[in-house]
C-alpha cells in the first residue's frame, strides 16, 4: 500500500526585526493619509537609526521587552532632539527613556487638537495619539488625554495613580490591547510615591462594584453599560448601582462607568469643542477630582462602537482595575509591579475552600494554579476544619498561587499555627516560592491523592474513612 510522506514539521515564523515594523509603520501612515495626527513626525532615516540600534542590541544578546514597539509621544512630553514648548531638549523625559530603554522606538509626537476618529471620519476621535494607535500605526502612545479619546477609538487606555510614573501626572497610556498597555506601565513606573505596605492585590472571587444608574446615556451606550454589567456578574462579581452624583468607594472595591455617554459628530465637536467635550467627560469627569487609577477598555475584543466602560479603583490598587477589565478583554495580566510576596497553598486556603477568607481579607491576588515537582506527600490533619500537612515525599501536588503585600505577608505568616511553617517548596515551573506546609506531622497519609480537593471529592462522596 502506497502512504504519503509525513508532512514536515511547520517552519518557525521569525518575527519582525525593529527596522521591518518602523518601515510598516510608514506604510501606515501613507495609506491613512491623516496628517493632522501628528505635530512632528519624524524623518524615516532617523527613525530606522534608532531601530537598527534596537536591533544590534538584540543580536547581541539583550533582552528588550519592548524591542521594535513603535511609540508616539505628546507634544508636552520631552523627547530628544525633537522641537518641544521651550526649545529642542537634549535628553528624553524619564518615562520616554524608559520605554526607548527597553526597545521603543518614537515615530513622532501628537497634540491634544480635536481630530476625526479612527473608523468613522464623521465623527469625533479625541486626540492623534489615540487615532494612531486605533489605525495600527504606532503600537503604543503616550497621553495627556485621558480615557475619552481611546474610547472614541475603541482602543485601551490605562492611567496609573498618581505618583507612580516619574514627574508625568496624568499620562495615560493607550494600546490595542491591555497587555502592551500593562507591559509599558511596568517598565515607566517608578515616580515619587511608594506602594503602601498594606495595598490590596486582589479583590477576590466576588468583587464589589458600584455602576451609576442615573448617567444620561445614548442608546448604544446604555446597552454597551448593561452588557459589562451582565458579563462582570456572570464573571461572579457583585455589582449594585450607585448615584453618578455621589461617586465614591465605600462598601465598593471598585466602580464601572460608561467612558463616554455618545459619540458626537466632528463637525459638532470643532463648532463647539468646550460644550462638546464638556458632554463627554460626564461620566468620567469625577476621576480626575480623586486619587484613582483607571483602566478603559472596549466593551468587547474587536468591537470598534466607542461605548467602552472604565473601572476605577483606591489610589494604588491598580492591579484590581486591571484584572476587571480583563473579563471584558479575554487577557492574561501578569502582576504590576508593586512589591509582594507569593507564596503557595495546598489545602484549606484554595479557593472555594474554608480558609481562602483569610487570603481575599488580606487582598491578596489570585496567581493561577501551580504543580510541584515530585518530592512531596500530604497528610490528613485532625484540625478544624480539616486540612492535609504537606512534607516532604515522592509525589507531584497540585496547589495554587497567591500574592500579599509586605504587610498582608507578616500577618498571614503571623497567624499561622503549628504545625504549620512558611517554607519552600520547588515547582515544574522551575521556581521556588514558599509555601504552607509541614516539615513534620503525623496523620493519615493521603498518597492516593494529588491535590487537596481530590480528596474532598473522594471524603465528600465516599464518607470519612480510612483515605489509603
């Protein structure tokens, strides 16, 4: 019998070098055709300059997070050699090192004038820097503009608390995606405030969220504000609604409002730009009276209707607005960069079991499921409520990961009782964070077992009984 040759193993896609994606930026640009995005554009030899040295730089062996993302930045923002308010300025403002530090690349600078939007040219689009990003020319912007520009443009905009980013209060920053956004955070953040040793990571598996019920919104907005509320308390939140004239966080981890109530038409919003934009920071305009962070998203992946949401959040507890919004982006988030600590539990204090209370109070954040390598067993514990002691053995075990601040970290380890100790335990991810185990007790052995709520299951159907 004849048989075809097995096919060939797929050929591994090289991604594009620095100098390949400022050369399709360009492309870009010239197939927009939308000059009144930028107020200096720089010249594409001098931008290929900075991308080839991004490119050196990663031949030999840097690692670049950002290597080859094409960045615009905001006419009140700094960057070298390029025309700004007073003069030419010799160096970069911290932010814009940073990011070129880690392999951005700046194609030009944008104002803060009224321009048309991105998918419908009839209509009001904010600034250039978001119309850019909205166009696929630059991968990220910078931004004085706040939240209603990106939502013009159905694309994502984070603003941290203040303080965090070095001397640029109210920069936003704006991406097609809240991952590149978070990525670009990380690497800028580092200002004149510290996080407090007590922030709050998570908000647990129940968040509580306030929704205004009195904002006077459009249609589509209306419907686009109803559709995150069902998709957040499908998601297991709780979520109430609050008075738009009485904004605050009490009783709230954080709150949800619409980014803009309509998407008014260009020639309206250049006719009357005050009264214009007046309307559309209604929903948003008590944010910038407050100590928050904000993160504004579409209201669904590839939905370019400007009718997002924005999840505000306390001053700091930043990584609690990112991960909301991730249940209207379908994203993985990694950790902001505040300090913590991880540490990994096995019994009682999973989720959906009896002590994870005691994690979620301390505002401890959610980190994803994790396995040991093989070198570890449980006990059963005669303790209430019941839960196994980890020691050392000859087994793989699944638990989970959780992140605490400084201080939640020594209150936690405080409350701990023999015998119970924080130590290390090594995973197949090659790390080794600490852990809730025992280095020695006695009790039932629970080798039959991988994971703590398998043997619930198995107690749960089966009765207490000699678990083998």
């Amino acid at each position: 019998m004849n048989t075809l040759p097995p096919d060939p193993d797929p050929v591994p896609v090289t991604p594009p070098t620095a100098s390949h994606r400022v050369i399709a930026a360009f492309e870009r640009i010239s197939e927009a055709g939308r000059p009144e995005i930028w107020t200096t554009l720089r010249a594409v030899e001098d931008v290929l300059v900075d991308a080839k040295a991004v490119d050196e730089r990663v031949k030999a062996g840097e690692t670049l997070p950002l290597a080859g993302t094409v960045l615009a930045v905001p006419d009140l923002i700094d960057v070298a050699g390029q025309p700004s308010g007073h003069g030419v300025p010799e160096t970069s403002a911290a932010v814009v090192a940073r990011l070129t530090a880690a392999g951005s690349i700046v194609l030009g600078k944008t104002g803060a004038a009224m321009v048309s939007g991105a998918w419908d040219r009839t209509k009001a689009g904010g600034n250039g820097a978001a119309v850019a990003v909205a166009l696929g020319i630059v991968d990220l912007a910078l931004s004085t503009g706040g939240a209603v520009p990106a939502a013009l443009n159905a694309v994502a905009a984070v603003k941290p608390t203040r303080g965090l980013l070095p001397a640029a209060d109210g920069i936003s920053v704006y991406s097609n995606g809240l991952v590149a956004a978070h990525r670009a955070l990380t690497l800028m953040t580092g200002g004149e405030r510290s996080w407090p040793a007590d922030v709050r990571l998570g908000a647990g598996e129940h968040p509580r969220l306030g929704y205004p019920a009195d904002l006077p919104l459009g249609e589509a907005a209306g419907l686009a504000l109803e559709t995150v509320v069902a998709r957040l308390t499908a998601a297991g939140a709780v979520l109430t609604p609050v008075s738009a004239r009485e904004p605050g966080f009490d009783g709230f981890d954080a709150l949800v409002v619409p980014t803009v109530p309509e998407h008014p038409g260009i020639a309206e919003a250049l006719a009357d730009p005050a009264g214009v934009g007046h309307r559309l920071a209604a929903c948003t305009a008590f944010a910038n009276l407050l100590d928050v962070a904000s993160v504004s998203v579409p209201v669904l992946p590839g939905d370019r209707r400007p009718f997002g949401v924005t999840f505000l959040t306390r001053a700091f507890e930043d990584q609690i607005a990112l991960d909301l919004a991730t249940v209207c982006t379908d994203e993985p988030m990694t950790p902001y960069p505040e300090p913590g600590e991880d540490i990994v539990v096995f019994g009682a204090h999973l989720r959906g079991q009896p002590l994870n209370a005691e994690l979620t109070a301390l505002g401890a954040r959610f980190g994803g499921p994790v396995r040991t390598i093989e070198g570890y067993r449980m006990v059963l514990l005669p303790t209430e409520p019941p839960q196994p002691g980890v020691l050392a053995g000859g087994a793989v075990l699944d638990g989970e990961r959780w992140r605490l601040s400084p201080a939640a970290f020594e209150r936690f380890a405080a409350a701990l009782k023999e015998p119970f100790v924080l130590d290390r335990v090594e995973l197949d991810d090659g790390t080794a964070p600490l852990a809730v185990r025992c280095l020695a007790a006695d009790g039932p052995r629970l080798d039959r077992y991988e994971s703590w709520r398998g043997y619930v299951r198995f107690a749960s159907t089966a009765g207490l009984r000699a678990p083998g």
